[in-house]
C-alpha cells in the first residue's frame, strides 16, 4: 500500500514511523529539516511544500497513493488538502480536525468536504478520558467483540495484593487472560512462573466484568467514579462532561471565563458549571475535592493541567486524569503523581494507523506508543488456527502472540489448550511489535 501523510509533526511523525516497515509511505510538510529529519530516522519518502497545492501533491505521486492522510495542525488546510487531492484521484483520504463541528457536518453527507474519514481530536481525546474513567486504575481501556471483550491496562504497585506474586498465583479470575507484562522497555510474554513486580504494567484480555473484578482487586482502595470534577471547559472538558453526562453520571466543571461557563451550563443539563479558578485551594476545599473521585484536568495549558491535578491530590482526591498537549511530557507527569496522562495527538495517531490496519483486522488497540497491539480477528479458512486446536495452532505461530479471549455467535469462550477454533470464530489476540507482521500473515 502506497501512503501520503501531510505535515510531519507529532501525528503525522508517529504514523509514518508505524506505517513504513509494511507500506510504501511519503511524507510532505513546509518544514524543509522536518521532512529531512524524518527521511533520515524512517525509511520515507520527503517531500518539502504545502501539502494543499496540488503540485506538491502531485511531486508525492497522489495519484497512485492508496491512502491520503491530512495530518497537520490546522483544521481547514487538512479538509482543503483532502479536497485538493480528490480533484486528481479517488484516492482514500483520512483527515485529523480538532473541531468536532466539521466533524458533525462530515457526518451529515457522505464523503463531505472531500473525505472519506475524519478523525476529531477533542472528541477523541474525550473519548480516551471517558473509557479510563469508567475502569477504576486502569491506564488504557479497549473493547472488542461488540462489547463483550475488554482489554485493559494496570501498573501493579507495591500494596496490590498481586504484587510479587507469579502469574500462576494471581490467576484467580474467571474468563481472564494475562496477556503480557510490561516491564521498562522488554515486553514479556507471562508464563505461571512469571512474577508479577512493582512497577510492572499488565495487559489482561477477558469478559468485561472479570476485568473490573480484577481492577477492584489490584486497586481495592478505588471505588468506581461517581464523583468527577472536570477542570476547564476546554472543547476537550466540555465533550468529556457530556460523554459522562450520557453514562448516567453528574460531573462538576470548573470554568474560569465567565462567559463561557454561562454557555457550557445551558450545553449541559446534568453537568454543576463553577466559575471559578481550579487552581484556587480555597475554592477546591469548599467544593470538597477530597471527596472526589476523579478529577479530569482538560485545561488550556500542560502546565496548568500538572498544577491543577497535583493540588487537587494533595487536597485528598483519589486520581487525577490530565490531558498532555506535549508527548514529550506523558512520562514526567505519570512520574510526579498524574494518574493517567492523555496525548490527544498521541491518540489521533493511534486512531488513525488503527484504522489503516483495520483493513486486516476486524479491531485493534496500539498498546503504550506501537510496543504491541490487541488485534481482533475473524478465522476464517486461510488461519492457522481454524479446525485445530490451541495448543497444536500456536507451534505455528511467532513467539510474542497470546490468544486472550474468543467470541463464537456472540459468546464468550475461554481459550484453553484444547479449544478447537471454528470458521468465524472471533479471536482477540496480544501481538508483539516485533512479530506483528508474521503473526497477522498466519492469524
């Protein structure tokens, strides 16, 4: 597959280097030592212009390209490129907004604006939030099967009643597979003798609630989230009140302007607008943050958002949610006392190369960065799993590929050893980075 990625920032830099082992891909921004820079650490193809004049489009070949992806910062030139684009070729295109009013129109007439698929950034990240949320402790939050399978990530820390205890003695749940450990940069795939340590992030595949009992048992101390207090009326906080709003939740959002806490509390009937600043203590103790469950810092600043989340856990609230512009800061934040820190490009990027795998696969969720991914997979007659039992099929299969869970008619079946595969058979399975490429080709 051939692909044109426009604008070589974080979104686009993070697809290009997804997606250059497997396709033919080229890469066009106004930033002449960006596009060299990225020739130089991905195998790509650089292109130095604006990727809406159509002679820029054209020096990238559009017109044998498979797919376009818009990737820049700016919403319009991401839509006209699309545009542009589809006046010389019929190729797929894929545009990133952030903005979720063109999403709405895009939703509204098919292949509006000229393309094919859009992906909403604040919506997305909103989305991410929402997910996390809605899983006490967990760090990432995946479903598949229509619902019936979630994949979910858990850092183990030191009171955890499974911490230092072997894969073999932690495995107490019903219908729930650990699927791998994440231990600094190694991925390991669990074995029973596999000692689960402090500090070690675990991926667990199964029905969804043996994955909330799992997260109630590692995480006894976190109740589910009822209380929520949503920092900022961002276009991020206020898709994040709402999403909460439809779950059955009351969410509480502090706004600072006053006139846009006026319009977001007319947006949003089941959400208590405050106007006030979110990183005033006094107002936080009379609002009882040290009742809150979850505070969600959507600010307009990753340095409002670290000074928002870090007070309100030293006034006694339980986790802390924060939305992270700068990838680069993911780590710092998660290192002095954010929960879970959300890159919405990090999240787009991921949206959007899952989505061009998604021609092979039925689902897939990108664990930590492209370290490994959950694909769901339908059998069919050309898998080496079809007809055959489990523990027989994975001889033919790469290390670093464990089967997590299997959906046969809407039904969840537990993998075992003698679990014979059928024709249709939906299957979610943990793939390592490494052998992604082979283990798709025989799945």
């Amino acid at each position: 597959m051939y692909v044109v990625i426009v604008g070589a920032g974080e979104v686009g830099s993070a697809i290009a280097d997804s997606l250059a082992d497997t396709h033919d891909v080229a890469v066009i921004d106004i930033d002449g030592d960006r596009v060299e820079e990225l020739v130089y650490d991905v195998d790509v193809l650089g292109v130095e212009g604006d990727g809406a004049d159509l002679s820029t489009l054209e020096d990238a070949e559009i017109e044998r390209a498979d797919i376009l992806i818009a990737s820049t910062d700016d919403d319009e030139t991401n839509i006209v490129t699309c545009g542009t684009a589809m006046t010389v070729t019929d190729t797929f295109t894929i545009s990133r907004v952030k903005s979720a009013k063109f999403l709405r129109t895009w939703e509204r007439s098919e292949r509006a604006f000229g393309v094919d698929h859009m992906v909403a950034t604040n919506l997305l990240t909103a989305e991410t939030i929402t997910r996390v949320v809605g899983l006490p402790a967990a760090q990432d939050v995946e479903t598949f099967a229509d619902g019936a399978v979630q994949m979910a990530e858990f850092e183990i820390d030191e009171s955890s009643p499974v911490a230092n205890q072997t894969v073999r003695e932690a495995d107490r749940y019903e219908s729930l597979t650990f699927a791998a450990v994440l231990r600094d940069d190694d991925v390991i795939i669990p074995r029973g003798e596999t000692v689960l340590e402090p500090g070690d992030d675990v991926i667990v595949i199964g029905s969804p609630e043996s994955v909330h009992t799992f997260a109630n048992e590692i995480a006894p101390d976190v109740d589910g989230a009822r209380n929520v207090l949503v920092v900022g009326g961002s276009d991020v906080g206020y898709h994040t009140a709402r999403l909460l709003e439809e779950r059955g939740l009351k969410p509480r959002l502090v706004e600072q302007d006053h006139e846009r806490a006026r319009e977001l509390a007319e947006e949003l009937p089941g959400t208590t607008v405050l106007e006030s600043d979110a990183t005033d203590r006094e107002f936080l103790e009379r609002e009882h943050v040290a009742d809150v469950d979850i505070v969600v810092a959507a600010l307009d600043s990753d340095e409002k958002n670290l000074l928002a989340s870090l007070l309100a856990k030293r006034l006694g609230a339980n986790r802390a949610v924060a939305v992270v512009d700068s990838g680069a800061y993911v780590p710092l934040f998660e290192a002095v006392g954010v929960d879970v820190a959300v890159n919405p490009r990090e999240a787009t990027a991921e949206e959007i190369t899952r989505f061009t795998r998604e021609h092979q696969a039925e689902n897939v969720a990108i664990i930590e960065s492209d370290r490994a991914e959950v694909l769901e997979i339908e059998v069919d007659d050309e898998s080496v799993l079809v007809d055959r039992p489990i523990r027989e099929s994975v001889g033919d299969l790469p290390d670093g590929v464990v089967i997590g869970a299997i959906t046969r008619n809407g039904n969840l079946v537990i993998p075992r050893g003698d679990t014979v595969l059928e024709r249709g058979d939906h299957v979610v399975v943990f793939v390592d980075a490494e052998v992604l490429e082979a283990a798709s080709t025989a799945l």
